[in-house]
RNA sequence: GCGGAAUUGGUGAAGUGGUUAACACGCCGGAUUGUGGCUCCGGUAUGCAUGAGUUCGAUCCUCAUAUUUCGCC
C-alpha cells in the first residue's frame, strides 16, 4: 500500500497545514520532524529511545547503505525495518544529497553521477534507476526521487539545466520503481529562481509522485532566500499530497516554513550538535561544553519532557561526559535534542488547530533570542 | 661530600646573540542544516628557574644560587 495524506486543516492567517500521513507502518500527524539515521541507526540511539521522543518516521540513506552493508544484505534481512529492529515508518533519501556533499560538477553526466567510495576509494555510478532500484531494495516507506542538489549561488544557466536533468531523472526514476509497498517522491530544484522552481513542480505534478520534497535549500543561501525559494514551491503544489523540505532542521527554520506550508523536515543538526554538545532550549542553543555550566547541577530545561530531563541528568554531569567523549553525552543530549524539535513540531500542530501560529512565533522568537 | 647533566606556558616539548618563542595536547570560545561519527575555525608564555655580569642588544654567552637527575665515595 502506497501512502495516505489527509490534510485536516488550515491554518488561518498563514499557510501552515495540519495533516495526516498514514503508512504500512503506523500514522502520524503533521507537521513533523524526521530524525536522520544515516546508516540505518539514528547516531547513538536505541529503537526504544527512537519510539520515546515520538519520531513519526525517521529517514535513512541510499548512498551510505548502497555501500555499506549493500541492498542485497538488507534484502535478506527482511528489508530495512527488519533489519534495523524498527517497525516505525521509515524515508530513504536518494543519494541526490551526495552529489552536492561529495561530487564535482564534472562528475555529473546525463547518465549520473560518478562518485569516490568515501571508504576505499573506488569510481562509482549512481544512476536514478539505480538509486530507485536500491530503494526498492531496502523497502523503505518513502523513496526519494535521484535529483542534482546544487549549491547556493549558481547561475540561472546553470540551475536551468539542472532543473531540466533533475526532471528527466525523476522521471527515469519513476519508470524503473516496481515496490507497491513503497510511495516516490519528487523533490523540486530550482534555486532561487520563481519560474524555474514553478516550472519544476508543475512538470513533477504531471509525473504524478506520491508526495513532493524541497530540495536546493540550506546549502549556503541566507534564510530570507531560504523562504522565498519555499514560498516558490508551496505556492503551486497541490495542496491534497504532503511536502517535504529536505535537509532543513534550525527551529526558526522550521517554524517559518511551516507557515509556508510544510508537512516534513529533517535534518542532521539535532544529533550532530549533540555529539559536539550543544543543546537546544526554549531560551536559545547552548554549549554544554562552556565552564559556566561545570558546577550547573540543574537539568537542560526543567519543563522538557525528554528522558534525559526527566530523568534529571545535570548539565554539570552532561558537560562532563561530552569533554571526557563518552558516548552517554552523546546519546543523552541526542535524546533531548530530537525530543525539543519533534516537541516543537506538536506545538505548531497545535497552533494551528487554534489558529494561532503568528502568537506563537512571535513568543517562540523572544523566547529564543533572548527577548 | 665530589663530579656530570638538566631547568622554556597547565602538560609534552622545539628553538635562536637581534622584529610577533615552532608544534602538539589541554584549557577557553565559536561553527555545524536530505551526516565522509572524536570534525572545522579562533584564542591561549609581555616571557624561557632566580640573581648578577659580558654585550648596542641575552631565553641563548659567563658567574653565583636554587631545584631535579645521574654517577662515585
């Protein structure tokens, strides 16, 4: 069974949605915030602690798999989720990402993209059949479609004939994918540019994907720019399929973009701060690593919900274990970071049920920047 | 007691008779956006054991003192 979205409401004085994605796993309701697990793990947690922030679905990776253990691997295994003991809803990201991260410009060809395993060294192709193909493989929920994420700037020539590939990929994609159990995604490039991302979504919309995903953003741009090149996209999808912006986590971020009609977010910042020991709180990011914090024997944030909160583990014990490099820091920040962004994300789901998202930007942004 | 060697920041240390004393770790900050998992970027010795001398100029040469260390009686 492919995916359900339902939208269930608008909000009034923006074009924040509240909806309801329903998959082979398990529902969930949006806006919602996917943890990144990479490698079929979301860095330092267990499938429980995954299950206690409340993660709707989480997000693993093509590329990475593809290389390490392989598809076929996780094929035996039962496919992803039996592989990695989670029966939660589960995205693959296409490996499109890769491209911007780990490909020069000369090593994307119409054919695809070559790349150097980053583990041994070895030429590589990527080809959107292939990611698709994979994919299919690892059985995930959603499957992302094989697209160039370019970086910020670049010429309209450039993007011009970017977005171009990007669609004929999409649609080589769509062509190969045979998994009935698994939903496609689109996702639309662009830049910053009005009629191309326009042109994009509409040519998508023709291809008929099973939801739609932002690509192209933060990698580089300032937020207004962000903003706009959402604003191009929201403003001509359809609005009965969910939406994704990719790769986009800061809670400003996230905030703003749901106004302009958001469902999905991930992002790798919660659980990469934390592994560096930062913290996010209602009053602003931390750095559990600073002295002031030594003798701080009070929990991150006292009305957190987060089992490292609960539990009241201290920032002084925090602060130590992340300067000393146990894991335990890691993993206990982690918890509490992904639990303050999927929290953040209920707080808007209830916003917009009140119709009150505008107030609770505007507390949301004093509060954070210190009023 | 006699003789030798050593003494550079929080630590391990490099270094030179002449502008800002290398590097590493630590420490103090900052960064991080579809994760190439111990990453990246800053800051961190107004001073080279102490005192005196030689010299235009000494962390570097000389002497004394202190401390450490090795050997001998």
């Amino acid at each position: 069974m492919k995916i359900e979205y339902t939208l269930l409401k608008k909000e009034k004085n923006s074009d924040a949605r509240l909806g309801k994605l329903k998959t082979n796993y398990g529902t969930f309701e949006t806006p919602m915030f996917m943890p990144v697990g990479t490698e079929a793990t979301v860095k330092t947690l267990s499938v429980e602690e995954i299950k206690d922030v409340h993660a709707g679905i989480i997000l693993a990776n093509t590329y990475h798999l593809w290389l390490r253990p392989g598809e076929d691997i996780i094929a035996r295994a039962g496919g992803l989720h039996e592989f990695m003991h989670y029966d939660g809803p589960i995205l693959t990201d296409s490996g499109g990402y890769q491209v911007f991260s780990l490909a020069r410009p000369k090593d994307i060809t119409e054919e695809g993209v070559h790349f150097k395993n980053h583990l041994n060294g070895d030429p590589l192709l990527l080809t959107p059949e292939k990611s698709i193909e994979i994919q299919n493989k690892l059985d995930s929920d959603i499957a992302m479609s094989f697209d160039e994420c370019i970086g910020y700037p670049a010429t309209r020539e450039y993007v011009e004939k970017s977005v171009e590939r990007t669609l004929r990929w999409a649609k080589r994609g769509l062509q190969v994918h045979n998994n009935p159990n698994q939903s496609l995604f689109g996702i639309v490039q662009g830049g910053e540019y009005e009629d191309l991302r326009r042109h994009c979504v509409e040519e998508l919309v023709k291809m008929d994907f099973d939801g739609y995903s932002i690509g192209g953003t933060s990698v580089g741009e300032d937020k207004p720019t962000m903003y706009k090149m959402v604003s191009y996209a929201t403003k001509y999808l359809p609005s009965d399929k969910v939406r994704y912006l990719m790769g986009v986590g800061d809670p400003i971020d996230i905030i703003e973009n749901v106004m302009r009609g958001i469902d999905l977010f991930d992002c790798v910042s919660p659980t990469r701060l934390a592994r560096h020991g930062h913290a996010y709180t209602k009053y602003g990011k931390i750095n559990i690593k600073n002295s002031k914090y030594k003798d701080d024997f009070t929990p991150i944030s006292i009305d957190c919900d987060c089992y490292t909160c609960k539990s009241k583990y201290s920032k002084a014990y925090l602060r130590h274990l992340i300067v000393a490099n146990e894991t335990l820091g890691a993993r206990l920040l982690s918890i509490h970071n992904i639990r303050f962004l999927i929290h953040l994300t209920e707080d808007l789901r209830e916003a917009i049920k009140n119709d009150t998202i505008l107030a609770y930007k505007e507390q949301f942004i004093k509060d954070y920047y210190h009023t």
